[in-house]
C-alpha cells in the first residue's frame, strides 16, 4: 500500500504486457486515496479525543473549586448558625454583609438577590 519498490514491480510487468496499466493505475489512485484519508482519520480522532479529555479535565477543575468553596463557605455560616445547627433566613441575610461571604457565594453564582428571594435555600 506505500508502493515501496511498487514502480520497478509495474516496469517490469509493463514490459511483458503493456495493458497493464488499466489495473495499476486505478489502484495506485485508489490506495494513495485511501492511506491519505486513514491518516487525516486517525489524526482527527486524536484531536477529539484529546480536546474531549481537556474540556473533562477542565469540568472536574471547576468542581473541585465549587466543593473548595462550598467546604469554606460551610465553616464561615457555621459562625452564624443557631444553636439548633439551623441557618434562619434573617441569619442568611445578616451574613450577606460579610464581604467575604457574599464573594464566596458569588464565586458559587449565588447573589444576595438570590438568598433574599429564597434560592439559598436550594444551594
């Protein structure tokens, strides 16, 4: 299929009977096409694969931040927890003043509208 030596092989052919080249012509054209388009194949997958592989990696990064931040943003509301481990709306709330604990909820896309409003309570 890589037509090494192929050339001498078909000369020597093409001595003893010239019609030959109806055959090998269309094959070479055929085989180079092939080879060509298994190549560009392989080297296509390859760069899927690894961009598939990058934007996993990429996703997993992003959930190892989240639960960073879900673990700290747990051990700063745990300052402003009731005593029955219980976090009111009113405690939500006095938290948000905290700068640090409205950049940590921002850093987890929930905003201050959004703990008012009561979608802390989904987080």
């Amino acid at each position: 299929m890589l037509l090494d030596g192929a050339f001498g092989i078909i000369r020597l052919v093409m001595d003893v009977k010239p019609s030959v080249w109806v055959f090998f012509t269309p094959f070479i054209l055929t085989s180079s096409f092939v080879l060509m388009n298994v190549i560009r194949a392989v080297l296509c997958n390859n760069a899927l694969e690894s961009a598939k592989e990058d934007a996993e990696q990429r996703a997993h990064a992003r959930d190892r931040e989240k639960r960073r931040i879900v673990e700290s943003l747990k051990d700063a509301l745990h300052l402003v927890l009731g005593e029955e481990g219980v976090l009111w709306k009113f405690q939500l709330v006095e938290a948000l003043s905290d700068p640090l604990m409205a950049v940590k909820l921002k850093e987890l896309g929930v905003s201050a509208e959004d703990c008012e409003g009561g979608r802390a309570m989904e987080v």
